[in-house]
C-alpha cells in the first residue's frame, strides 16, 4: 500500500492501517498538538482509531507551533 503523508510517498506492507497506527508510527514521541487530514477531510482525534486508510490516500499532519 502506498499512501502520501505531507506529499512525500511512503510504502506499508499492504495491511489496512487506521489513522491512530499511522501517527503511533510516524511520531510515537509526541502526539499532542496535531491535526491529521485524510484526502482533505480533517480527523478529529476521538476518530483516529476507527478512520482507515486506504491505498493512494493523501495524508496530512499538521503541527501546532507557538510563536507571536
């Protein structure tokens, strides 16, 4: 399965992955202050567990930043 996460592609063994495993993946270190959108659509965080993701699917991971 190959999906993009901030438009830079990456390959999974081809099991079916839920947004929650992806982020425990990708940035197991921290977790707060993120937003996640499949195909443009924003996930709320209660959601991540149960929202598949699927082959070619464009993920994005946003990151809150202070600063002024």
């Amino acid at each position: 399965m190959e999906i993009s996460i901030n438009n830079k592609r990456k390959e999974f063994d081809g099991q079916l992955i839920t947004v929650q495993q992806l982020i425990n993946q990708e940035i197991p270190e921290r977790q707060q202050g993120i937003a996640i959108a499949v195909n443009n659509r924003v996930i709320a965080k209660a959601d991540w567990a149960q929202t598949p993701i699927a082959d070619k699917d464009q993920v994005t991971i946003i990151r809150a930043t202070q600063g002024g």
